[in-house]
C-alpha cells in the first residue's frame, strides 16, 4: 500500500481530540488574532519521546489560550474537520472538553454551541459526516463534571452523541468517576472512557464494568490474557492512536506496536490520530506506519476502518451509508469484501 492508496481509500476516525488538532496554520493565525507570541507555537508539537503522558498533555496549555471565544472555537473546529476531509475521512467524531475553554467568560452552552456552529458550517461545503463527544476531565470536580452533564442535557444537540473521560487516569482512576460516568448513561450517551493508555490495564476493565462500549487507546491490556479475554467476548472496541501511545510512552516503539497481537486475539480495533496537530501526524500517516513497522495489509486496514464505522456512535441508518460506500471503494483491490 503506497501513500496515494491510502490517502484515496475512505477512513473513519473516533477519536481525534478538537484542541490538538487544529492544523498550525490555523494556529498561526489564531495567535496573531489573540496577540499571542508566535515562537510559543513551537511548543504545540509533543516531543517524538515523551517522559510520560503529563509531558505529552503540556503541549496543550498555549492552544488552549487560543480557544477562549466563540469565533475561534468554530474556525478551529472547521479547520481540524476541513484537514481530516482532505484525506478522505468520512466519518469523524470529533470530541473535547468544553470546561477548559470557559477561562474568559463563556458558558459551557456557548462554547458548545460554537462548535456545532463549527461542524454544522463545515458539513454545508465538506463532504464528510461529523458528530461530537464531550470529554470531562478527570482533575475536574465531581460537581463540575455533573453540572456539564446536565447542560449537555438541556441542550438537546442532536450532533453530540457520546460522552468520555480524558486526562491522567493515574491520579484519577474510572472507579472515581463512576457516578459521572453512571448519569452520563442514564442521560442516554454512549460511553468511551480513556483508558489503559498508562499501563494500567485493570483500568479497562473498570471501564467495561461501568458500561463503556469503546476505550480511548486501552494498549495496557496487550500484557493481560484476561482482560484481553474479556474484551474479545464483551466486543469491546479499542480506539488505537499508536504515535500518540509511542510518544506517551505507553509503548515503546513501533516494532512492539500490538496491532498484530490484538487482531490475531480477535480484539476489536480502530486507528485513530488521537491528536493531529500534536502528536504532527494525520490518518493517512498513521496507517502508513503500521504498513512499514507493523505489517498491516490493506485487508486489515479495510477491517479496522469498518471496525470503526460499527462501533462508531453514528445513527444505522448513516452506519449503513458508510459501510457501503467502504466496500465499494475496497472491492477492486479486495476480492471478498
Ligand atoms: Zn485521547
């Protein structure tokens, strides 16, 4: 599979964080805008080897400066959507935390409201489909996290269809987020916890346990026969960002990527950029390195791309679209699709 192939094939992508993915030249631009020093954007790209994943989130700090108004928030989420269309992403769920962008007076309704702006905008010119997860932070307040649940609520926004927890689950583990995560359900959202992204597989399982149907990156389970046991039985789909995971050090490098494990466990999995813009990496770079370090054929990539539309939190009836239009595109260089 060469470049253009990949780029050509259409992909899906769950998990790719709004903030870290704004692409640098709408950055730059954001900075002039709000008088930020531009030689600070040379922080936003992570360093290719993190000391652990707080390294990696501090990359995070000068963008979000620039995400504090309802106009930039929208141009940002137009422009991250714009940058996954022009490699033929088709579907993508796009999510972040609304909590950190209220430091100059929004309101978690308005900066919500000015990333629907954003996505619906989008979706009038770019030929892609869009939906939105919310992400509480897990050093946030119990009380914090459950007012956003219930403005969430009072919304009614069609386009928001999940909810996940982000941040260092060291220091703050599911089990301590479980009554948030409990409404989060009872309020009707599919789940998808960030999880086992710190070798702590018994994390994963915490998040099963409180109903999540998907995990943001869930690689600690690759040392664990049993949690991998339980993931294959329960169909538990795994949003995979392998540069993300490298940099974090959540696995060391690309030759012990567990791609190749977890398929051969029949694990459901997804490739995902996690953050484009600071992990510097786009869908179509992400399967290319599975290409050359870990042996994935474009049968696999094929596989993982419906993965992802399936476990996707999208409506049947758009499921159904995707897929077909996957197969389609697959069929002449796939005979049995
Ligand atoms: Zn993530």
């Amino acid at each position: 599979m060469n470049e253009k192939l990949v780029q050509f094939l259409p992909k899906a992508e769950l998990h790719c964080h709004l903030d870290g993915s704004v692409p640098i030249n709408t950055l730059n631009k954001l900075a002039l805008k709000t008088k930020i020093n531009q030689q600070q954007l040379a922080k936003v790209q992570a360093p290719a080897k993190c000391q652990n994943l707080a390294e990696y989130l501090e990359s995070f700090d000068i963008i979000l400066k620039m995400l504090q108004t309802t106009e930039n928030l929208e141009i940002a989420t137009f422009s991250v959507i714009e940058a996954a269309a022009q490699e033929n992403v088709r579907y993508l769920e796009l999510r972040f935390a609304p909590l950190l962008h209220l430091d100059q007076g929004l309101s978690i309704r308005e900066v919500i409201e000015a990333v629907c702006s954003g996505i619906n905008k989008a979706q009038k010119t770019i030929p892609i489909h869009v939906n939105l997860l919310i992400c509480a932070m897990r050093n946030h307040s119990e009380t914090d996290n459950l007012a956003l649940l219930n403005q969430i609520k009072g919304l009614n926004e069609k386009k928001i269809v999940g909810f996940d927890f982000a941040g260092d689950e060291a220091k703050v583990d599911n089990q301590k987020v479980a009554p948030v995560v409990q409404k989060a359900i009872k309020n009707g959202l599919e789940v998808t916890l960030h999880s086992g992204e710190c070798g702590c597989s018994h994390n994963v399982l915490e998040a099963i346990h409180l109903g999540a149907k998907r995990i943001g990156h869930g690689v600690a389970i690759k040392d664990d026969t049993e949690a991998i046991a339980i993931c294959r039985k329960q169909e538990i789909l795994l949003e995979l960002c392998p540069t993300s995971n490298i940099q974090t050090d959540a696995i060391q490098n690309w030759q012990h990527y567990p791609l190749q494990l977890f398929l051969a466990n029949k694990i459901k999995c997804c490739i995902n950029t996690d953050n484009r813009t600071v992990s510097n990496t786009n869908l179509t770079q992400e399967f290319l390195k599975l290409v050359q370090y870990c042996d994935l054929t474009i049968s696999q990539m094929a596989e993982l791309t419906l993965n992802a539309v399936q476990f996707s939190f999208a409506s049947n009836e758009l499921k159904m679209e995707l897929i077909n239009e996957i197969k389609q595109a697959y069929r002449p260089h796939i005979k049995e699709i």
